[in-house]
C-alpha cells in the first residue's frame, strides 16, 4: 500500500489527531488484555519526541450513539500513562469548546486522550459534520487502527478528507506484512483457515486459493465439506446452503494445484461441554447423536508437517472449540506448530491472537495482527476504507 505514514511529513509543534484502536476487553473497569494499547505506543512516542501534540481518538463497545459510563476510556489512559511512563491528560468529550480549550493548552509532546467517539451518533454513520469537528481539533490525521480501519466512519475515514492524513507506525507494518503476504509471499505459502462458519470466510478462501500452494481447513466450517462429500456429520455445525460452493473450491484448488487440506480425523462429543464424554473417529464416521468439536490427533500431524515446510504461514481461525478443555488440543498443536517454524508466522487476529495468547505463544510468532475483521478483509483482497482515505506517497 503506497500511503504516507508519520516518517513522510513534519509533526512539529503541530496538533496531531491520531485514531488508535483502544477498544480493549474490560472485567470490572479493568483492562484484561492490553495488546492493543501497547501496540500504538511507538506512533505516540515518534509524534511526542518530535514535538507533536498528540491528540487520541478511539472507540470502545458498542454505546450506540449514547454517552455510557462504563465505556468511557479512563482506563484506557490510566494503562497508557504507565506504559509511556508520563501523565496521560483524558478529555469527557470527543468534540466541543472544552476539548478546544484543553488542546490549546497543551505543551509540544503532551498526549491527551479524548473520549469514545462513538459516543456520538454520527460517528459510526460517518456524518460529514462530525468529521469535520474532529478535523477542526487538528493540523494532521494520524490512522494507527488499523482494527477499525475496514469501518468506514467519521473518525477513520470521514476525518481524512479535512487534513493531511497519514498513516501511524502500527498501521504502516501491519500493511506492510499482510500486503506482502497477499502479494509476493515466500514458498511455500500456507494459508490456514478456521472458524465456525463457512459464510464468514468464503472470500478470504476464494481469494487464497489464487494465492497458497497449501490451505489448511478445520474449525466448524470443514463439516460443511464432509457432508458435500455425502458423509454423515451427526449434529456438527453445517451450512446447508453452501454445499455446492465448497466442492467448487475443492475443484478449483486441484484444478491450480493447490493442496487443500482437510480434516482427516475429528473428536467427537456428546455434548458442548467441558465435561461431555469424547473419542475420535475418522471424518465419514461421525455418529449421528455426536458433534465434532476439534480435528483429530492423525490430522494435527498433518497439519504440523504442512506448517513445518512453510516459508510463510498466514493463519486466520481456530480448529475447534479453544475455549473447552477437551476441544483445545487441535487448535494449541497448529500454534505450536507455528510457533516451531523456521518460516514467517502471521496471525490474523481475533480468535487465532487470542488463541496464541491462550497457549503462551504469542512471543513466539512474526506478527500478531490488532484487527481481526480487518485483517480478514484485508485477506479477502478487499479495500480498507481507513486506508484508502490516507495520502498517497
């Protein structure tokens, strides 16, 4: 993606809108995973050491529009401020005379962090009128969200077309990786595609299959496979709907002379539960009373073998279901598998990062990516609103 970013343009003494994806997961007022805050700290410490003021804007939930108190971003602050090891100002509001007066207060490298903009109706309708009171608050737009940047709203695209906007040093690599993953990737490239519904990746395996020289398929959505393939699957997820569309991407993948990898053995169990009775059995012998959860042990070794001969693997989805003790193990043998490779390991976010977090192998991966949707549309081969909207170089 041929963007400005930070590097490209003069910050100092200037006022420096910055939209950063603070939207963090919160237990009580606590942040319990602060990833994505940490992640935005080398943007801020390049404006601030320059003699920017540096002005944040993120989102947080879903208030719909509403002012929500225990949405509000003071916690936020509260880690950002420990992590950059100096005091973090934090306006009440997102936009209005009192935000102005704070800015006009603020010294060359002072941070203050506005409120939820979502809080606000327009912004997730991205009104013009919005944006442009987000623009009057500063000299330059910074994108570093790169998790909302395939959202088209006022913060995160409407924004851009009232200042110089570039991109934040996060958003620039997190480009960079997944742009040369998709478009000159190292071989053997392997793609893994997981998750529970097959709706939900259809384009990211229609885009790969032009891409990969292996996919590997599991989670809930290989059970649509089986059963296109006439096998009894019992009570598994299944997308009735789609049945053709995946034997389609079975003959498409032979007919390029991609190795599309399916599950060969699953774990079954006779409930959703920690504590269901399991076994495994071979894919065209799920019970009819049984669900499939996971892959099975003969596939994790499949599945390994794959990864440990790739250059490069992208990985977006879990195996099965992570969360549950006895449905976890396919999904911790592919991040181990990804964790022992010599090859370049990407993470598409969401379930798969929570994953390597979950297993303790997050340090042990190439990239992580801070946008789950994003990063899947961006596999997809579709355009990010959020980035398009900044300069060209």
């Amino acid at each position: 993606m041929n963007k400005k970013s930070v590097r490209d343009v003069e910050v100092a003494g200037k006022r420096v809108f910055v939209r950063v994806d603070f939207n963090v997961p919160l237990e009580n007022g606590k942040i319990t995973d602060d990833t994505r805050i940490r992640e935005t700290v080398p943007t801020i410490k390049y404006l601030a050491e320059r003699g920017a003021k540096v002005i944040l804007a993120s989102h947080l939930g879903r208030p719909k529009g509403e002012f929500v108190d225990e949405l509000r971003l003071t916690p936020a602050a509260a880690r950002l401020s420990e992590l950059l090891g100096k005091p973090i100002a934090k306006a009440d509001e997102a936009i209005g005379d009192a935000v102005k007066a704070q800015i006009a207060q603020m010294k060359d490298g002072d941070v203050l962090l506005l409120e939820n903009v979502r809080f606000y109706p327009g912004e997730e309708k991205n009104d013009p009128e919005l944006a442009k009171a987000f623009a009057e608050l500063a000299d330059l737009y910074v994108n570093d969200a790169f998790g909302a940047a395939h959202r088209a709203h006022a913060s995160t695209e409407g924004i851009a077309h009232y200042l110089p906007a570039v991109s934040g040093l996060l958003m620039e690599k997190e480009l960079d990786v997944l742009g040369k993953a998709l478009n000159n990737p190292e071989r053997p490239f392997t793609a893994i595609v997981g998750g529970a519904k097959v709706k939900d990746k259809i384009a990211v395996i229609e885009n790969l299959i032009n891409i990969a020289d292996n996919i590997i398929i599991g989670g809930g959505l290989s059970y649509t496979f089986f059963k296109a393939r006439g096998f009894e699957i019992g009570k598994s997820l299944v997308d009735n709907d789609r049945l053709e569309l995946v034997q389609e991407f079975e003959r498409k993948a032979k007919e390029k002379g991609v190795n599309f990898l399916l599950p060969v053995d699953v774990v079954v169990g006779d409930a959703f539960s920690a504590s269901a009775n399991t076994k495994v059995v071979p894919v065209d012998q799920i019970p009819a009373d049984w669900e499939a959860f996971d892959i099975g042990p003969k596939t994790r070794e499949i599945y390994a073998d794959t990864i440990a001969k790739s250059k490069l693997v992208v990985w977006n989805g879990p195996m099965g279901v992570f969360e549950l003790e006895p449905y976890m193990h396919g999904t911790k043998a592919v991040a181990e598998a990804c964790a022992a490779t010599n090859g370049y390991t990407v993470i598409g976010g969401g379930d798969s990062a929570a994953a390597v977090e979950k297993f303790h192998l997050a340090d042990k991966m190439d990239h992580i990516s801070t946008g789950g949707g994003a990063s899947l549309e961006f596999m997809e081969g579709k355009a990010l609103p959020g980035v398009v909207a900044l300069n060209d170089k």
